[in-house]
C-alpha cells in the first residue's frame, strides 16, 4: 500500500484513497472536497484501524493476562489477583463497526451489489474484534451499536455473550454467501491483508467459527462439536499460504504512520517464565529465539566479567554453560551451546523477599534472581558504566516497527588509556507484519476436536493436525521474525565471534516433533495437555487468545511434569486469580447508566472496581474469579482440567 487516507463523512472516521491529481480528472474538483463514499476505502480503512487488542495492551494488559495464565515470570504477590484497569479494550470491534454499517447502508441505498465482497471482509474483521472485546468483559453494545446516523441510536443496548455468539455465527454464514457471489468488484490495492481473494476471506469466515466453536465447548460441546465439523468442512485455514497474517502499509506518505510501524506504544518488559522456558527448550523450539530476546551475556561480555574480576557474580544460567580454558579465560559455549545457551528466564515466585525471610527460597536465590542490583554491571568510572541483562523478555520487534536495539558489548580500553563503550545499534525500522489467524492456530483447534471426539476429526487423525499445526506455528514465527527483522535474524552485528543467528534451519521442526515434550503421545489426557501448551507457546504474540486458552482448558495444570501452573499454597488460591478484566459502576450522570447496569447485572456481575480484587480474596472465591462472563461458566478453575 502506498496511498493514504482522508477523513470526510460527518461523525464517522472515513478514510478514502487519495492518490495523484489524476485519478480525479473526471471528477473535476479538487481531491479534498472529495466526501463520497467508497465501499473499497472504507475496507482498507477498517483493516488500517483493526487491532485486536488496543494500544495499551503490551504496556498494561499483558503483565495481567500473562500473569493470570502464568505465561510469564518473576515475583508474584498479593498484585497477582488484582488489576488496575484495563488499556483500550472492550470496545475495539467499534473501529470496524462503524465502516461495516456504512458499506451496507451503501449498498442498501445503491443497489451495488458488486461490493458485497468488502462489506464480507469488514463484517468479518468487526466479529473478530467482537470475540476478543466479549472475552475479557462479556457483553458488549452490538446490534444497536454505531447507528447514530442512520438510526438515531445514542444509547444502544448491550447483546449478552450468548446472543454475540449466535448473532455472529449467523453473520459469518451471511458473510459466506456475499463472498461466493458473481461479479463481485475485487480491487487488490485496496486489501493489504489478502488482495480481495474473496475465497481466502471465506476461508477466515470459516476458521472465526471455529475459534467461536472453541469458545462455546464448555457450554455446549456438542454444538460446539457441530460447528467445528461444518467450517472444517467448508474450508478453514490450513494452509501457511492462506494466514491472515500481514502488513497493512509498507510506506505511509503522511498521516498516521501506525499503520506502517504499529502503535509504537511502550511496552512493560515480560519476563520469560523458567517453566515456558524449559518446556520450551526441552524440545528446542525454534520458537523461542522468536518470542524471546537473547540475555545480555555473549561470550566478550562474560570475558569482560572475567578481567573484571567478577566471574563469580555472572548470572547462574550463564556461568553453568561457560567453558573456560586452562588460564580461566572463556574458551566456548557447553550445554546446548548458542543461541540456546542465551535464553534465561526468570524463576515464578510468591513474594520472594518474604520467601527468602520464611527460608521457602534460599536468600542468595533471592539475591540473584529478583534483586540483581550492581552484580551485573561493570564499572570502570562513574561515567563508564555498562550493565547487562540476566533474562530474556518478550522480543518488542515483533510487535514495533521502529524499536531500536543495543547490543550489548564489552568497553574497550584505548592505547591511549581512555575507555571505549563500543556501542552498537540497531534503529532501522521495518514496516510491521502481525499473525492474526493462521494455520497453526486452525490445526491446533482440529488436533484438539480430534482428541475429544475419539481421536479424528474432518477426515483426519489427532496426529496429523498436531503435526500441521506445530510445523505451520513454527513457520509462521518464523515468518514473522523475517519479516519484523528482529535482532539477530540474519545477523551477528560481526561482535562475538561464538554469535549465532537465530534463523530456522533445516530440520529443526522434524526433531523438536521427535521430542518428548512434544511428540503426540500418551493417553488421551496426556496429549490434549500437549495440544493445548503448544496453543499456548502459539499465542505467544497474542496474549488474550493465550490467556483464554489457559481459561477454558485449566493448562498449564498443577503437577505437571512438562509445564506446571504454580500453586501458591496458603498464600494465594486458585480461586482468587482473576478470570475478567474489573469493571466500574457507571456514574449517575452516565447516559448509559441503566443499560450498563442492567447488563451487568444479567451477567451475574455485582462487584465494581478495586472492591473486585485484591489481598482480601486471597482466601479464594474473589468475584472476578466467580463472577465470570458467560462462555467461562462452565470452564476449570485455573491450573486444574478436567479431562
């Protein structure tokens, strides 16, 4: 894409394509007074403003939801049951809503049918939106939502979870039939996300009910069972190639240049979790040298610590894989050598001072895994300090385009004497390319029916989908990690000689499906909690899809041997972690007081901001563990599944 929008219809943000003088000739006006409405602009307009999970997600909601399903590491405390708000979620299907509306009251007043296809696409980017907003909060204003303009709808009223669900599966298969229609327009310029091949958006229509149809299994399995075999069997995303998974702008001449590098939002450093860690390099998952950074520890920086004298400070998971030659200097990396050797993580601990002071964890455990201080910084004055991380957080590359990155090195003393920080960056940005639904996730979904419904399912074996979907969600990181650039694909920065780029390499999907921790086998237990982690390790990038999945199959579960959920015995219980995000009582002075209230009220929820949570609920049964939204009655409690 390289044309821009303009926005022009009063009350309602529309985008239009503008491009040189040109393409107005026949218009004979200048190009901004230009306020007609164009199915195909007002597409690519939703897709520029689809997110999934709003700007704040990876600064705020993320260190709960990853937290919640213990996808992350560090100190857990009383802070774990509770939440301080929520970033932009709840209402993001709004961004869409509003050009879905507007397509089809086009279309209606028209009679240009030819545009069915874009007014398909939008209604289906709106019902994903829709999923993610009713996952966290349950019911949401929908149906009457948006129609100010053609309706005169200020205060429209909330459809409860269930009716979303049904009215959304019914819109799909509306969708369906648009999109199967003759002489539909299909401009490709207009569509970033699949060129307007009408047959690949069906395809999405399809796999959305089944990532309803996962949603649904605790209430209704087998409704939910019905549903997953008709969009199996008219055509779901199976295939890599048919990924929605893209970039909406390669170049944004001006205006909002989001759409080109993402939101640019800080992002609150992730800490990878010891036991995701673990799993995950049990198997060497390539995965992880994509989801992860590497630590700040390549082998001139240990060799710095040695000369510096402090060898013996070096991070445990660091010095353990460190081969010294007969003068103790370093000679190579042991274990399972680099990039591997780079990955640490963080331990998951309950309040580890007081841990430490109750002799639960060791002080010297505490000392260097939650309160490093100076141990891993060399200091040569007061102006010539480095210092280096010990762990390996979530990669900020995947998800901002213009993040810069600094690799971490050694100073240097000059001939001169003075000191040389070697410093090295990389601040190249790249146009931003996200996995939304693809291929991994949809075989995953089907290896998952397949298990709970007697081991096959769509004309396939549990076995085979696995395998689809571990190699397709292998592939597809690896995809993204091409595309984002992120530090080290495709390059050591020519500083450590032991470097090694963490690039997919031939063969390494066959042997970590070889693995233990991951070839299917075992009961029928045993291989749904192996389906259901590597869902897990899938939606490393979308943390709601991750949080839901660990909700509404009870994994990671206590006392596993691959990934065990942590039980804070006599601290915290399982029923205290939250399962929603909080809500507020609308003030008196709210428009939509009533409606919200009443809504609330159906739902079942009758406790409103910090009295939701907090130390107080630690005895378990917090309201926003019992308090559920609709599709999460039914589910397991945390850490604890049913089959």
């Amino acid at each position: 894409m390289k044309k821009i929008f303009s926005v022009f219809l009063a009350g309602v943000a529309f985008l239009s394509l503008v491009s040189c003088a040109d393409d107005y000739k026949e218009l004979n006006q200048n190009p901004s007074n230009v306020t007609a409405t164009k199915p195909e602009g007002l597409l690519t307009a939703a897709i520029n403003e689809f997110q999934p999970c709003g700007y704040l997600v990876w600064y705020n909601n993320v260190t709960y939801l990853t937290k919640w399903s213990q996808m992350a590491g560090g100190a857990y405390d009383d802070s774990y049951t509770s939440m301080g708000g929520c970033g932009d979620q709840g209402s993001q299907y709004i961004a869409t809503l509003k050009y879905r509306n507007r397509i089809k009251n086009h279309i209606e007043t028209t009679g240009e049918t030819k545009y069915n296809g874009y007014l398909a696409a939008t209604n289906l980017l709106t019902i994903y939106l829709g999923i993610f907003d009713t996952d966290v909060y349950g019911s949401i204003p929908y149906t009457e939502a948006c129609h100010y303009d053609d309706l005169g709808i200020v205060t429209p009223n909330y459809d409860n979870m269930e009716t979303l669900y049904n009215t959304w599966l019914a819109e799909i298969d509306e969708c369906l039939t648009l999109l199967s229609g003759n002489d539909l327009d299909a401009n490709p310029k207009q569509d970033p996300a699949y060129g307007a091949d009408w047959s690949k958006w069906a395809k999405l229509a399809n796999s959305l009910k089944l990532k309803i149809a996962v949603r649904l299994y605790n209430n209704d399995p087998q409704k939910a069972t019905q549903l997953a075999q008709a969009a199996v069997a008219a055509g779901v995303i199976t295939d890599t190639k048919d990924d929605f998974l893209f970039c909406k702008a390669t170049t944004v001449s001006t205006g909002n240049s989001d759409y080109q590098y993402g939101t640019g939002n800080g992002i609150t450093s992730v800490v990878a979790s010891d036991k995701v860690l673990n799993f995950m390099l049990g198997s060497k998952d390539p995965r992880v040298r994509f989801i992860y950074t590497k630590n700040g520890f390549n082998s001139r920086v240990v060799q710095s610590f040695i000369d510096n004298g402090k060898y013996e400070d070096l991070p445990t998971p660091v010095k353990e894989n460190v081969i010294l030659d007969e003068n103790g200097n370093f000679k190579a990396w042991g274990g399972m050598g680099e990039p591997w050797v780079r990955y640490t993580a963080q331990p998951i601990v309950y309040s580890p001072e007081y841990s430490s002071e109750q002799g639960i964890i060791s002080k010297e455990y505490y000392e260097e895994y939650f309160k490093p201080g100076l141990r891993y910084q060399i200091k040569m004055s007061d102006d010539n300090v480095k210092s280096y991380s010990p762990f390996s957080y979530y990669t900020t590359e995947m998800r901002k385009g213009r993040d810069g990155y600094t690799i971490p090195t050694a100073m240097e003393v000059k001939d001169d004497g003075t000191i040389d920080m070697h410093v090295i960056q990389d601040n190249d940005p790249h146009a931003l390319w996200t996995m939304y639904l693809s291929a991994g996730e949809v075989n995953l979904y089907l290896a998952e029916f397949a298990l709970l419904n007697g081991g096959s399912f769509g004309g396939k074996t549990a076995e085979a989908w696995y395998e689809a979907g571990v190699r397709a969600s292998v592939e597809e990181f690896n995809t993204l990690a091409s595309k984002n650039q992120i530090p080290y694909y495709g390059t050591t920065y020519n500083y450590d000689p032991f470097e090694k780029k963490i690039d997919l390499e031939e063969g390494e999907i066959d042997a970590m499906l070889a693995t233990d921790n991951v070839k299917l086998t075992g009961t029928t237990a045993e291989k749904l909690e192996k389906v259901y982690l590597q869902l897990l390790m899938h939606f490393s990038e979308q943390p709601d899809d991750q949080f839901v999945t660990a909700r509404r199959s009870g994994y990671p579960k206590v006392g596993s041997t691959l990934l065990p959920f942590v039980e804070f015995t006599g601290h915290i219980a399982l029923s205290a972690i939250p399962r929603r995000f909080v809500i507020s009582d609308p003030l008196d002075t709210d428009l939509m007081r009533d409606i919200k209230r009443a809504a609330y009220a159906e739902q079942g929820f009758k406790t409103f901001g910090q009295n939701s949570m907090g130390a107080e609920f630690n005895s378990g049964n917090a309201p926003l563990n019992v308090e559920r939204v609709w599709a999460d009655k039914n589910a397991p409690q945390w850490g604890t599944p049913k089959n």
